[in-house]
C-alpha cells in the first residue's frame, strides 16, 4: 500500500524546500566597479557584509583581463585562457596586444571620443575598432583572431563573472549569487549606465541598483550614525566627499539628517536620511593621469640618455612600442605610490627599448611640479559641487577622503587651501567603504535581509527635459529637472495641446567642451490620442480647444532614467446631476432630496393637524408637494473632469541596444568560453594528476610494504609504465588531451590500487577479527545463559506440578472426617496453614525473558557467521601476501554490524513485553486499589516507572545516547525482577486477606 501523508507533514515538507529556496538565493553582492580595482562585499546569512578575497585571498581585484595565446592552433569551440586581476597585469610585458585594463573608461562612448583617442594612445598595441551596429569601442585579439571582435561590455562581463564566482566560492557550495548593486561615478549618462547592465546581463547577474559613488560612501558613513532629527529642532549635517580614485575625480555634498515618520499602529520611529545635494567632477583627473604625468617624464629622459642616443631611440617609437609602454606604465603607478610617503623614489629598467638600459629617478618636489597643473583641477570639481548644492564651504561639517589617490600630498594640501585642515576627515576606509555602502543597500533591497532604515535619494547629476512639436509644428523644449533634482521625488505632470498622435523624445544636458549637447535617452509615442480626443466631443461634448493631453512622468531611482507612469486625455464638461438610489427611495416616500429635508426656521409653523385623519391628509400633501417641486425646478448642471487613458510606447534613443540575436550570441560565446575555461581547468588537472602520481610510484617501489604486498611482475609492469608516462609527459604529453591523459593516469591507477587495497586490508583484518570474535562470545555466552534459565524454568515448574499434586491429595484425605464434638471444626487447620505459608515463602527462580523460538533467529545468525568466519580464515591463511584478500574488512564489518543490531533487537523485544505485562497488571491494579505506586529513581540510564502502574520506559543515557547492550540487559533484569516483586506482594495481600 501507498504511504499517506498527513496535511501537516505535507506543508512543513513544503515549508521547508521554500525555506531551503530562499536561502539559497538570498545571497547578493555589493560590487565597487572602479577604473583600477574592483572590490565586491558579499551579505548571506551567517555572513554579514563581507569582503569578497580573490584567488590570492586578496582585498580587491585588479580591473583587468587578458588572453594568453595558445601556443597551439585552437581547436574548434575553444578559447585560449584567460587571466584575471594581477595574473593579467603580469601579462602585459609580453602580451600588450590581449590585456585589457580599465575598461570603465570606455563604455559606451564612441570611437573618435578624445578619452578613447587617449587611451588608444597609451595602450599602442590594442586594437581598437568601433561596432557595426553602436558604434561604440571593440577590441580585435591576436589570441582569438578568428573571432569577432570583442565588445567592451563582453570584457567587463568577465571581469564581473569572476568576481561572481570568488563570491560563489564565499558563499559556499552550492550558493548561487545573482543580485547585485553596482556603484558608478556621478558623471556617467544614461547610455553609460546602460552599459554597466549590459555587461551584467550578459553573464546573469540581475542589478537591482545602480548607486554612485559618493552615496555610497555616505551610506557606509551613515550605517555606523545617528543624526540630529529635523522634525524635533535638529539641524542637519552637511558632508562633502571627495573621492579620487585611478579615473577620475567626484566631490560629492550630502545632506544628513535623522526623521521622526509613523511607524506601524500607533507608534513612530526615527529613520535616518542621506540626500545628495550637489556633484563635481573631473572625468580624466585621477591617479592614471598622475601615473601618465611620470611615464612622459620617464620617456623624454631616457630618449636624452647617452645610450639611447646612439640607438637613435625617439619618444615616438617608444610611446608606438607596447612591451616597452607596459612596462613604463607599471613602474609608474610603483613610482607614485612610494612617493606618497617618501621624498624621492627611483626605477630602473633592463632592454627597454631597443635594448637599452634605463635608470630613472624622481623626487616629491619634481613630481608636484609636474602636476601643478593637475592639482589646480581639484578645487574646481569642489567648487561646481557648492554651487549646485548653493552652499558655502564654510557650511560643510567634514570632507571625507575616499579612493586611494586622495591620499596623494599634494591633493590634500590644496584640499586643506581651500578648506582648512579641520574640515578634512579619514573616518571612513579610504578604500572600502564604497563598496560596504553598495552592500548594505543591496542587503537593504533584498527582501531576504533587515537592516537599519536609511532613506537615500541620490540627484539626477544632469539637467533633463523633454523635445516634442506643437499642432502647429513648432518644435517645442521643456526642462523637467535640474542637477540637483532628487530620484525619489514625487512624479511630474506635464501638459500637452496635442490633439493628434505624436513623439516626445526625453533628454540629458551633457557639459561638453563646446558648452552642452543634448544626449537624447528615452522616446514616447501615443497610439491612440487622437481617437480619444474624438471620443471626448462624442460622448461628453467636450470642445476641442478645451481638451488637453497630458502624462505623468518620474525620474527611475534604480539609474535615473525617465520613465513614464501614465497618459490621459481630459476636458471639463457639464455633467447634470444623476439621482442617486437613495434619493429615488426617498422622493418615492415623499422626503426630497437631502437639501430639501431641512428644519423649520423660526416663526414657521407644522402643517400636521391635531386629529388623526387630518394628519393622514396633510402626510399625503407634503408628500406630493416636494415631488411637484422638483419637477418644476430644473437642476443646475454641474461641471466635473473627464480624463480617458491614452495608450503609449516607449523606446530607448542614444546607443542602439543590441537585437536579441545579437544578445544571444554574445551571451553563447562567453558560456562557451567560460566551458572552454573549465574544459581547460579539467586538462591541467589531470596533467598534475598524472605528473605526481609519476613520482608517488617512484616512492612506493622503495617501500618495504608496497614490495611486500606486491609480485615482481607487477612491480615490474608499474615501473615500465611509470617511465613510460613520464617521459611522454615532458614530450609530446605536455600538449595531449584530457581524455589521454585520464587514460593513462587510469593505467597506472589500475596496478597500484589493488596492491594497496591489499596493504589496507591486511593492516585492518587482525583488529576486525579480533573484535568480531570477541562479539560473537558473549552471543554465545548469552544465548547458553537464557538456555540454562529456561531449562531451570521448565524443571522447576515440572517439580512445583508434582508438589501441588501431593498436597492435594493430601488435603483431601484431611476433609474426608467430619467433626464430632459441637465445637469441632471452629478452630483453624494448622496444617493447612503451614501449607499456605510454605507456598508463599517458596517463589522458585524468576521466569525466563524470553523462549527457544525467541532466540532462534539470534541462535541461526550465531552459528552462520561462525562457520562463515572459519571457513573465510582459513582460506585466507592459505594465501600468500601478493594475493588478493577473500576476507575483506568490509564484510567483517558487516556481520559484527548485524550481529550488534540483532542483540538490540532481542533486548528491545523483552522490553516491548515488559512494557505489555506491565500495562495489564496497571489497569487490573486501578479497579481493585487506588494506591499509588513509588517511582523509581532515575540513573544515568535504566528504566522509569510513573504513577498508577503504567508501563516502564527505557530513559536514554546523559548525552542522549541509546544504552549499550550490556545496561539494556541490566535494565531487563531490574525489569523482572520489580515484575516478580510486584506478584509477590499481590499474593501476600491476598494470602493475609485469606488468614483474616
């Protein structure tokens, strides 16, 4: 029969697989996307906010991946390998052509844009190329040359599925990570972010929001505060954080403050608030442009160098030369960083270029000098952020440094000019703390977590509006938002004199070199304005100059985008009033309307007569009267809105998105490189498998043991295939398949694993043995003892049958003479007394606890694993050492196990009938007595008896653990014996009850 499952098993099952679920999805990830590093946090339960280490149980991974040509023509449907972080960093000294560093600097911006020109410029050996269907920047790699060319956002997506899989690795197995907050500079548009997304996407990760930089940093700095509250005479705190990381250069000006809002029922709570007031920014000022400062002067010294004179080296052949650039550019960035804390800093170089050596030397005092005018920079990105928050810098409470170039000298010295050294702070991680901000609000966003409530609202950073043409066909331009207009401000309502279907196309204000260009974003189009309109004058007379279009439109908090809520129609028009039910119910009775069932004024007088048939009558006039009125008086029309939804699209403008076979192709070919990885993964694996099993063969021919257990044959077969492998690894097996190199390990594999089968059994057999015999002993001895006890049963129960007989007869021939005397016969019968009495003192031995059929099986399992063992023994006494075994542990084992679980089973059956016995005398002792019984004390494991002579229970041990064979046989013989107690105080009651 089919097992039944009650309802409540049937939901906690399902209770416990959704819980199960959403533990394992409630992982999400805080990713700091910067242009040199590339820091994530992971929040899971049991892991609150942590960092997520790299490979090399590093901090922060370098943004960086690269491609090492194969040495080999690829086979078809693999990639070469790829290298991530520093191992790709590594690499750029002999491959420049496939390592792709700071690719955030380039998403989403064309080719012919002047950052892209630059940065072609300091990489000479990438190749740049723009995309057929965006535009935007492609890289062509020599590793993978009979591939397209790859996308800037493919790139970033494997920097990003990297990460996501260290933080897999983090989370535990089988965790999956697949939400993410990513953190982005102020300045990035619309189409930037959307790229960001597209790399996320292409690789599955799902962004639940995109937050910048600054606010994040905030957030960190808020999650640890408590700010005065506004709505209790508080004022708000006013910080500026200035965060110079390799790119670029954000100053970011925050509003702090505590709120007192309505919690749930009738109680409040303080929530703590972030608002980002005004951002400035300088796009190319950053550590990179300070590092690039040091290779120009490196390049021009070493062109004036003697040496590089005779080779007739020039700027522009080592700027062209990748290797050589790779290398300046490393050195560099060292450079900078040891002039940070020293006054001078010096490098050198082996065959820079051409051949020739360098040695460069740089102080403090010169670098500053070089970067003078970098350094004027600062304080202009500062100052753009005051003016669009429309505060002073007196007004600031604190400047936060933020990102690892802030701590260059010369960048706080002229924060400390404009300032003052009090304002500046170093209260947060310099280089964390972005990224525990991004955390925090991805754990805040997710519905697996409950965190402290902090509500943010980050600007729109740009000025937005929206483009359409008038009935007249007048171009038209509106702004809808200002710099400083927050993303979660309530929606905006716009108006609209079109009366037929048009476009409206949204856009941002983008500062450029030229004064601003208006990036177009988002476009709308109405499907049905103009058949509503009509719809309008049809049905509710609506004059056509009288109707408007209008739409309800919001900035998206999650990437600041415009997205529209709603759009409508609507005209004002009279509407006469439509009587409602209750008034029909009312006129029907005669009461009016509710204006007309008002109280008498003073001096006014009821028409109602004193008598009845009066009062009838006048009833029936008031009745009709205000009926009749009605009727004569017309209604004045009222006047009320009519609005009909109209239907619309929306498309995305700017970058082209890609087509969604475009999609699906660049999604397909990063899954069959990421399977080519683990394809590739899986190879040198088995190529380090094979290797050191070479060298363990080696090791285990010197052993004693091994050759023990081994014949020369085998030995002999090992060792010729041992060298073989191993020379044809270091030959032609460098470059040899997975499947190969699996067979060949398995070869080898093959021979040794019995021989060491052999050494493993031969070392456990004598202890197992040991241990089987001893337990298969006592089984012996045990089952001997309950045959003596029930053979001791049987003949007493035989002599105790004959004894009643003879005492019987006896007390037969006693009664057969009847008393003479007229007193005879009232005094007691000595004898039968003494009979009595000797029949209660005399019990016998206790009864047995179990029968010949009880232990029988156990009897049967006895003698079969004796004889198997015998016999097994024997057998494997007669074989030599370079055998294989016939007695294996394995198979000890196991009878030792059955042999363990059939003694507790028989154990647990004299329990269950002693748990029936007892149950019988409980009931039966209730309805003669209602005395109650002792309960026996409880021991570190033994039997429990409770009141009103229930059945006794087996208590487990102190640490919960079931008791051991020899205390279960304990406790039975306790068990019996209290039995045997019980019967005989029940027959001493009744022997005295038959005295009286």
């Amino acid at each position: 029969m089919a097992p039944t499952f009650s309802p409540r098993s049937i939901l906690l099952s399902v209770l416990f697989l959704f819980s199960t679920n959403v533990l394992a999805i409630s992982a999400v990830l805080g990713v700091d996307l910067g242009t040199e590093y590339i820091k994530a946090a992971l929040v899971k339960p049991g892991i609150p906010l942590e960092i997520v280490l790299t490979k090399d149980s590093r901090r922060k991974e370098t943004a960086a991946v690269a491609f090492k040509p194969s040495q080999n023509a690829l086979q078809s449907g693999s990639y070469p390998e790829r290298a991530y972080g520093s191992d790709a960093v590594a690499l750029a000294a002999r491959f420049p052509g496939d390592v792709y560093p700071n690719l955030k600097t380039l998403l989403a911006l064309p080719l012919d844009d002047s950052i892209v020109e630059e940065y072609a410029a300091r990489h000479p050996s990438l190749q740049l190329e723009a995309t057929e269907s965006r535009g935007t920047i492609a890289f062509k790699s020599k590793a993978t040359a009979d591939e397209e060319a790859w996308m800037v956002e493919e790139l970033l997506a494997m920097e990003l599925q990297s990460v996501q899989r260290n933080a897999e690795a983090l989370a535990g197995s089988g965790s999956s990570v697949r939400s993410v907050v990513i953190t982005v500079p102020p300045f990035y548009t619309a189409e930037e972010k959307r790229a960001v997304e597209l790399a996320c996407d292409l690789v599955g990760l799902r962004v639940l929001s995109l937050i910048s930089d600054g606010l994040a940093v905030g957030l960190n700095y808020a999650t640890s505060r408590t700010f005065p509250t506004v709505n209790e005479g508080g004022k708000p705190e006013y910080h500026m954080v200035f965060d110079m990381g390799a790119g670029s250069t954000k100053a970011t000006i925050m509003k702090f403050q505590g709120r007192t809002v309505k919690d749930v029922g009738k109680f409040n709570k303080t929530v703590q608030e972030v608002q980002v007031l005004g951002n400035g920014w300088d796009r190319t000022l950053g550590g990179d442009a300070f590092n690039y400062l040091i290779v120009d002067d490196m390049i021009s010294k070493f062109v004036e160098s003697k040496a590089a004179q005779r080779a007739s080296v020039t700027a522009e052949g080592v700027r062209g030369h990748g290797r050589a650039m790779a290398k300046l550019l490393k050195e560099a960035e060292r450079l900078r960083h040891i002039l940070s804390a020293n006054v001078d800093a010096a490098g050198s170089f082996e065959a820079l270029y051409e051949d020739v050596d360098f040695r460069y030397k740089v102080s403090r005092a010169e670098f500053e000098e070089m970067a003078k005018s970098h350094a004027e920079k600062v304080s202009v990105a500062v100052q753009k952020a005051l003016d669009i928050a429309e505060l002073d810098i007196s007004q600031l409470d604190s400047i936060i440094l933020h990102g690892g170039a802030s701590r260059t000298p010369f960048v706080q010295k002229q924060l400390e000019k404009l300032a003052g050294g009090d304002k500046l702070r170093s209260n947060v991680n310099s280089d964390e703390a972005a990224v525990f901000g991004a955390g925090f609000r991805a754990a805040e966003m997710s519905p697996s977590f409950r965190v402290k409530e902090i509500r943010v609202s980050d600007s729109a950073n740009y000025v937005a509006g929206m483009k359409w043409t008038s009935p007249s066909d007048k171009p038209q331009q509106q702004r809808l938002w200002t710099e400083r207009s927050l993303l979660t401000a309530a929606p905006k309502e716009v108006t609209f004199s079109n009366k037929e279907d048009f476009t409206v196309s949204f856009f941002q204000q983008i500062p450029s070199a030229d004064g601003f260009v208006e990036k177009e974003s988002t476009e709308l189009k109405t499907k049905n304005l103009t058949a509503t309109v009509a719809a309008l004058a049809e049905k509710y007379g609506c004059a056509e100059a009288d109707i408007q279009f209008k739409a309800q439109l919001r900035l998206v908090a999650e990437n600041g985008e415009v997205h529209v809520l709603k759009t409508f129609a609507e005209c004002e028009t009279e509407v006469a009033e439509k009587e409602g039910l209750m008034d029909g119910v009312k006129n029907l009775f005669g009461f009016g309307k509710n204006k007309d069932q008002k109280p008498l004024a003073d001096g006014e007088e009821s028409s109602e007569s004193e008598t009845t048939s009066t009062t009838t009558s006048s009833s029936t006039e008031s009745a009709a009267t205000p009926s009749s009125s009605e009727t004569a008086e017309a209604e004045a029309p009222k006047k009320r809105t009519v609005a009909i939804p109209v239907g619309f699209t929306t498309e995305r403008l700017g970058t082209p998105a890609l087509s969604k076979a475009e999609l699906t192709k660049a999604k397909d070919r990063l899954k069959a490189f990421e399977t080519s990885d683990i394809a590739r993964r899986g190879r040198e694996e088995a190529l380090n498998q094979l290797e050191g099993f070479t060298y363990k063969v080696r090791d285990l021919l010197d052993s004693e043991v091994f050759v023990a257990a081994s014949s020369s044959k085998e030995r002999s077969t090992l060792e010729s295939k041992a060298s073989d492998a191993s020379d044809w690894l270091y030959g032609e097996g460098a470059d040899a398949p997975h499947k190969e190199l699996k067979s060949r390990l398995k070869a080898l594999k093959d021979i040794v694993t019995p021989i060491e089968k052999r050494i493993e059994e031969s070392t456990k057999r004598p202890e197992l043995i040991t241990k089987l015999k001893e337990s298969l002993g006592q089984t012996k001895s045990w089952i001997t003892k309950i045959k003596d006890q029930i053979a001791e049963a049987e003949a007493y129960a035989s002599s105790a049958s004959a004894s009643a007989s003879s005492v019987a007869t006896e007390a037969a021939a006693s009664v057969t003479e009847a008393p003479s005397g007229d007193f005879d016969g009232l005094e007691d019968d000595a004898p039968t007394t003494t009979s009595t009495t000797t029949a209660v003192e005399d019990q016998g031995p206790a009864p047995p606890m179990y029968s010949l059929e009880d232990i029988k099986e156990l009897t049967e399992l006895y003698d079969s694993i004796s004889a198997w063992l015998e016999k097994k023994v024997a057998a494997q006494e007669k074989l030599p050492e370079t055998a294989d075994p016939v007695l294996l542990a394995k198979d000890i084992a196991e009878k030792s196990k059955k042999l363990e679980q059939a003694g507790v089973e028989m154990a647990m059956r004299s329990v269950r009938k002693m748990e029936s016995k007892f149950k019988k005398s409980g009931s039966s002792s209730k309805k003669s007595s209602k005395a109650k019984t002792k309960t026996s004390k409880k021991g570190k494991s033994g039997t429990k008896t409770s009141e009103e002579g229930s059945a006794p229970t087996i208590e487990l041990g102190e640490n919960g653990e079931m008791p051991s064979a020899e205390e279960l046989e304990e406790m039975i013989r306790k068990l019996t014996e209290d039995k045997k107690g019980s019967d005989d105080s029940g027959s001493g009651k009744k022997s005295k009850h038959d005295e009286l």
